[in-house]
C-alpha cells in the first residue's frame, strides 16, 4: 500500500512540476502517465486508482490556475497609467496590480477578495469531494485484496485441477491421433518407428519420461464466518465452475472409451474415480458454505 500511495505522489508531483512549465507540457506528462498505466498496471483497482490521481490532478490545476502559464502580460486595467493635473501639464500616474495567484490581476478591494474568499471556499469543497472519492476506491480495492488473500489457498488448487485435467486430455487426445494416423499413413509410420527408436533410446540414458500428474483439492472447506466480506460469492462461484467442469469432463471419458482406456493407461490409475472423488470434495465445499450462509441468513431475518 505504501508502494501504491508513493506512485500517486510521484504522478501528482510530476504534474505540478510540468504545470509550472505549461499546461501543454502537462496534458504531455498526463497522457504518458496514462498509457504507462494501461502497459503496467494490470489490477482494474488499480489502473482507476492512478487515472483518478492523473486526470484528478489534471482538472484541479487547470481549474485552480486555468490554461495559461502565468499572469497576462498584455496592458490591463491594473498597468493603465492615471494622469493627474497640475494645472499646466498633466503628469502621468503608475498605479499598480498585485498578481493574483489565479492568474489574474487584481485589487484588494472588498469585492474582490469576497470573490477570492469564496473561490477558496469552493476549492476546499471539491477537494474534499475529491479525498472522499480516492478514500472510497482506497477502501474498495483493500476489500478486494482481503477477498484475493482470503481465496487465494483454494483457487491455486482449482487451478491445478483444471489444468492437470486439460493436459491429461490433451495429452490422450494426441495419443489417439498418432494411432489413427499410424494405422493410415504408411510413411508416417515409418518415420515414427524411426523417431520412436530415437527417443527410447534417449529415456535409456536420461530415464523414463514422467507421466502427467493429477492435481487434486486438499484444502480444508471454510466456514462463511471464516470469510470476509464478498469473499464467499466468489468462492461459491469458482467451486461451481470447477464441479461443472468435472461433470463434463466425467461423461465424456464415459462416452468414449479409446479415451477413457487412453487416460488411465497415461496415469496408471482410473481417471474417472479420480474425477468421482474430487467431485464429492467439492460438493463438501459447497455444501459447508450454501448451508452454513443459508443458516446464518436465517437467523439474521428471525431477529429482524
């Protein structure tokens, strides 16, 4: 977090600096800092968090201090020159203007400074509505980085899962292609017996190939209690997904058997009952968070 607040202070500077220079250089600066953001920054929390510091800081300058780089310095009302007469000639008279901080000439007369006074008013207000806004994407992205930590153990294994799923099948797949066209293609199968020979000849030298490993769930189902805010939606969602996918993939193994035959030959163990078990685990997931959410939702609504 304070990596993520130091890069909006660097950002903010940066404008500062280049508004003193011109407010095109820092349109420049806030376009760089916006494609910078798009090319490096890949959590949404965050590339909103550094387009609302760039653009944010953008309009509060230009609104503070408008487009122009400082004071005008053509003639105005505060460079005229009075003339008073003596009688015989008339002497010209310099008065003068203070700078106004906002650009702007300006006298200290009681209406221009009431004008000044609710300026300041005014810019105090939008920059607390800004400072409202950032505290309440800051608040935003610490809940999504409490629901990430929260379900970070168990969507590492359903990733597994999912994967070592994938390259069991594909790998299968692959296998039974090879035999379709070995059985089809009479120079291609001369050319594998030659590259076959060469390869077991290799795994004579460097050792058997490893056989692609089923990665299974052995994190233990967690409570709703257990579960921050919105951490429980996303948790019920990706075990839903999950089981789905093992449903699919179960009746299609049924299905066809040179696949089923092909899998379990690649992992030397039933494919389909390790399909069979870690559907029931994550039915148990499941089941512990709908039930344990659906009693405690109760109990909310019996006390209302």
């Amino acid at each position: 977090m304070e990596a993520i607040l130091a890069w909006q202070l660097a950002i903010a500077a940066s404008l500062i600096a280049s508004r003193i220079v011109s407010s095109k250089v820092m349109i420049t600066v806030a376009l760089f800092w916006t494609a910078w953001t798009f090319v490096a920054v890949w959590l949404n929390g965050l590339i909103i968090l550094q387009l609302g510091t760039i653009w944010g800081a953008v309009w509060t300058l230009l609104w503070l201090f408008g487009g122009r780089v400082g004071s005008s310095t053509k003639p105005d009302a505060g460079d005229r020159m009075q003339t008073k007469t003596d009688g015989r000639h008339s002497v010209p008279e310099p008065t003068f203007a203070m700078s106004s901080p906002f650009g702007a000439p300006h006298d200290m007369s009681e209406g221009t400074v009431g004008g000044l006074e609710v300026r300041a008013a005014t810019t105090a207000l939008k920059l607390s509505a800004w400072r409202s806004a950032f505290e309440k994407l800051n608040e935003d992205i610490r809940l999504k980085s409490e629901r990430m930590a929260a379900n970070q153990g168990i969507s590492a294994e359903l990733y597994g899962l999912r994967v070592s799923i994938e390259a069991v099948l594909k790998a299968a797949e692959r296998e039974l292609e090879t035999q379709r066209k070995l059985a089809t293609d009479p120079y291609f199968a001369k050319t594998y017996a030659k590259v076959k020979q060469q390869v077991e000849a290799a795994r004579s030298v460097n050792g058997a190939t490893p056989r692609p490993t089923l990665l299974g769930i052995t994190a233990a189902p967690k409570l709703p209690a257990d579960l921050p805010p919105f951490a429980l939606e996303e948790r019920v969602a990706e075990l839903t997904r999950s089981r789905e996918l093992l449903a699919a993939v179960k009746g299609r193994v049924m299905e066809e058997r040179e696949l089923r035959q092909e899998v379990d030959r690649l992992t030397e163990s039933s494919f389909l009952l390790f399909l069979g078990t870690q559907e029931i685990v994550l039915s148990q997931h499941l089941a512990v968070l709908v039930r344990k959410s659906r009693a405690r939702h109760g109990l909310t609504n019996s006390k209302r």
